[in-house]
C-alpha cells in the first residue's frame, strides 16, 4: 500500500489546462508538470454533470441511478442522504479498513453522506455546497496568521441582483486567507500530520473552483486580456434542430447571462482563467511540499474534475444543465504513479469518474463489493487492459427536471433527450457540436448503431430508464 493523494476542482473545463488544450489562455504550469510526470486520459467523462451525482459517484463507483442521489443535495433533495449513507459502500471505508490515514479538504456536496466526516475522513468537508468561511478553523486559521477575511466585489450577475454564486468578480486582500490558499495550507498540515505513523495516507484535496461565483483573487486580474480571448464558435448558435430546453435554460435560469454581448462574456471567461490559474499555483505549493518532504516520488496522485462548464458557450450559457456538451462531460484526469512510472503517457481509451473508486480501492489492496466502474490499475502499469467501446453518462436536471442520457463511440455522441428532440454529433468534423445530424439521411446508419449501444448500456447498467428508452429508441 502507499499514500494516495487526490486532488479535485469543481467545475473545470479541460480547455481551461494547458496541458490538454495549448492556447495564449490557459496557463497551468503545476497541473502540466504532474501531466508530465503521470499518465494523462483525453477520454475521460463524468457520469453526470452536476455536482451531487458526479461526487457520489466518484465516491460509491455507481452510476447515479444506482446510488440515488439524482439532484444537488440541499437544492433539490428526493432522496434521504441517511438511508443511502447506511445503505451504500464508500471507497473511503474500505480504506479505512484496510489501514489508510483518512484526509480531507474542500467542498463535499456529495449526498451519500452528510459531511466528509460521516464518510470516516479527519478534516473539514461541510455538509452541501458548503463554504470555507463557513468553518470554525478557517476562524482560527485568520486569527493564527493575522488575517482579514477577503473581501468580494462582483461586477456581473447571471441570474438575479440577489444572486451571488451566480456572478464574476474579484476579491481583495491578502491571497492567504483566499479559500484556494486555506485548504492547501490545511492539507499540507494534515499530511506532515502523517509522517511519524507507519500507516499510508489518502489525502483529498477538493477545491470550490473555478466553479461560479468566478472571483480570482486580484493579484491575477491582469494575467488574462479580455480583449485577447477569441469568441468561442458557438457563441453565434442558431439553435435550427436543437432542443427548446437549451433556449429555455439560458433565457429563463440565467437570462443576464443569456442578454450578455462576447464583451461582457469575454471579462466573465477571464476572470475564470485567473481563478484556474490561482488553484493552479496552490497545486504548486503542494507538490512542492511533498518534494521537499521526500514524499512526492511515493505518492500516487490523481488529478481530475466533478464536470466542466458552459462558460459562454452557445449563445452565451451560464453553469450547466440539460445541454451535454464536451466542455462539460468531458473532463480531465491525470494520474502520476510512484517513480513516475509511465511518466508523460497519454491514453485515449474511454474512462469516466465511476473508475476512481474501483481503482483507488485497488492500489489500497482492497475492493468495492458493487461497482458500475473498473479499476483501470493494469491500464495505468501498462498491464493488458479491455478498454471500454462506449461510454454512457446520465442527467435528471439542474433548477428544473431534465431526462438526458449520453452515449460517446468512435467519434460520436448520441443524446437522447426524453421529453424533447435527440441529438447526434460528430465530434471529430465539428468539435463545437454545432449540427445536430440526428435527422440527417447520411447518418441513419450510425444513429442506428448509437441507438442499440445506448439500449445495451441501459440495460447492463440496470437504468430504470430502459423501458422507456426502449419505447422512444423504437418508435
């Protein structure tokens, strides 16, 4: 067994990291050097992006149908977090069990247990979204270090003047009492914590960001021109054969958003940026401190995201929901090995977050009794490894019911969208999924194949869905 360290931000779009998408923008020296130095997956997807779902997911190994928990825990909540903490298995209590130090920092949000330390971790994980300032040792902390809480000025709403999560701005003061700062200073303790005791460690460092509110601290404000960021393809879209509740989304949920020129989208995009960046160099300040504590060559690190998001995309959408668009399903993953073996690796084969349980609880030497994942340990050693064919996510709606599910092959996805029109993108010919070949002659063929692969899946999978999907597909 060796020490794990896991490291998740919320809400990040790959296009955001330089090591996956090289532009003049994204600038994420830390996140690359571990890119570097690990095996990087460019077919990695979340099951469900939302928050909620994605995290229970990561944590259970199940897809969100199997583990119940369908809506962000705290918004809208049909399902009872006691009942599907007791009634399912967490990774973490597996490693527990079998001898694991438990750690954890940031944002939980997962639903299948109240708080990080109900899932049997030491440290600070706040029940729902949750905030930093919202902990009585983020208090302490100020107090110790002689500190002000930072100070936020928001200088666009999405949503109402009301609305502070929804917004872009900035905060003032000093960047070590920033959220970002707080929660690597208060891992790099817990792991010194660990050095005199002959047990390993699984640390997990979960940060709030990029996710919205966009507030970068101010010190980054001038590393990103928004006269220098190029108007995404898609911010023109037409919406000819596209589903209404794209439309519906923006204009009725985030309608500032939606009203937003590419001037105003383009400081909203920038502030972004410089919040990705800023994590980026508290993920140096970490990997640094495990060097110099001769612990970073032993440690396992995984790097990867809950989903994307929208950030502007197709006319201007705001956060995610029912639109399944590769900024925000296809997410970035990063795994670097003891001695870096395989370092600088990139695989291409289909993985998803539902892996990370299995695969954790194997380097730990122990295993999940019931998974939709696997463990892809043989792949990352560059053992004989099936890799997947396809690939199925799911969504059930974010501030609205939404029946969505998701199939990737080949170059291909295939939407099928229970209560409006499907859709059907060739991923390689147009990236920015901007038509929609679902209804076009020339692709009958393959959204006949995608049709059956997403019965089989559904099927496999045990989604409550099939019969349903059956009906639609075969109508």
């Amino acid at each position: 067994m060796n020490n794990i360290l896991l490291i998740t931000m919320d809400q990040l779009s790959l296009h955001a990291l330089s090591c996956y998408k090289e532009s003049y923008l994204s600038n994420t020296p830390a996140i690359d050097s571990l890119a570097g130095d690990g095996i990087k997956f460019t077919n990695c997807h979340t099951p469900c992006a939302l928050c909620t779902p994605a995290r229970a997911s990561i944590l259970t190994g199940l897809y969100p149908h199997n583990h119940g928990a369908l809506h962000n825990s705290g918004v809208i909540n049909p399902f009872s977090e006691k009942e599907i903490g007791q009634r399912l298995e967490l990774f973490p209590q597996k490693l527990l069990q079998a001898g694991y130090n438990l750690g954890y920092q940031g944002k939980w949000h997962a639903g299948v247990s109240s708080t990080a330390n109900d899932a049997g971790f030491q440290g600070f994980g706040p029940a729902d979204y949750g905030h930093y300032k919202e902990s009585p040792r983020y208090k302490e902390y100020l107090k110790e270090n002689g500190l002000e809480p930072v100070e936020e000025v928001i200088d666009f709403r999405a949503q109402s003047e009301e609305n502070w999560m929804d917004s872009a701005g900035y905060v003032t003061g000093d960047l070590r009492a920033t959220g970002s700062y707080f929660l690597t200073e208060e891992t790099i303790t817990m792991i010194d914590s660990y050095k005199d005791q002959e047990k390993p460690f699984f640390q997990w460092l979960s940060f709030w960001g990029p996710h919205a509110p966009y507030w970068p601290h101010e010190s980054y404000l001038d590393d990103y021109n928004p006269e220098d960021i190029k108007k995404w393809n898609s911010f023109d879209e037409d919406w000819r054969n596209k589903p209404q509740v794209h439309q519906r989304f923006r204009e009725s949920v985030m309608p500032h958003a939606s009203h937003a020129d590419w001037k105003q989208w383009s400081i909203i995009i920038s502030r972004y940026y410089a919040q990705t960046r800023m994590i980026d160099d508290q993920i140096c300040r970490l990997l640094e401190h495990l060097k110099k504590a001769n612990l970073y060559t032993s440690t396992t690190i995984i790097f990867t995201a809950d989903h994307g998001d929208s950030l502007g995309i197709h006319g201007g959408t705001f956060d995610k929901g029912p639109m399944a668009f590769e900024e925000i399903y296809n997410i970035p993953l990063i795994v670097k090995l003891p001695e870096s073996q395989r370092s600088g690796t990139v695989e291409t084969g289909f993985v998803s977050l539902l892996d990370l349980a299995p695969t954790i609880c194997h380097i730990g030497e122990t295993a999940m009794s019931e998974e939709d994942g696997t463990s892809i340990l043989p792949l990352l050693q560059g053992k004989e490894f099936e890799n997947r064919d396809d690939f199925l996510a799911e969504f059930h709606g974010h501030r609205f019911p939404v029946g969505q599910r998701i199939l990737w092959w080949k170059n291909y996805k295939f939407i099928l969208n229970f209560a409006d029109i499907d859709e059907l993108y060739n991923l390689r010919k147009d990236p920015d999924e901007l038509v929609n070949l679902c209804n076009s002659e020339e692709s009958k063929l393959i959204k006949s194949e995608m049709q059956l692969r997403m019965l089989t899946n559904l099927h496999e999978n045990h989604d409550n869905l099939h019969p349903q999907a059956y009906l639609l597909l075969s109508s």
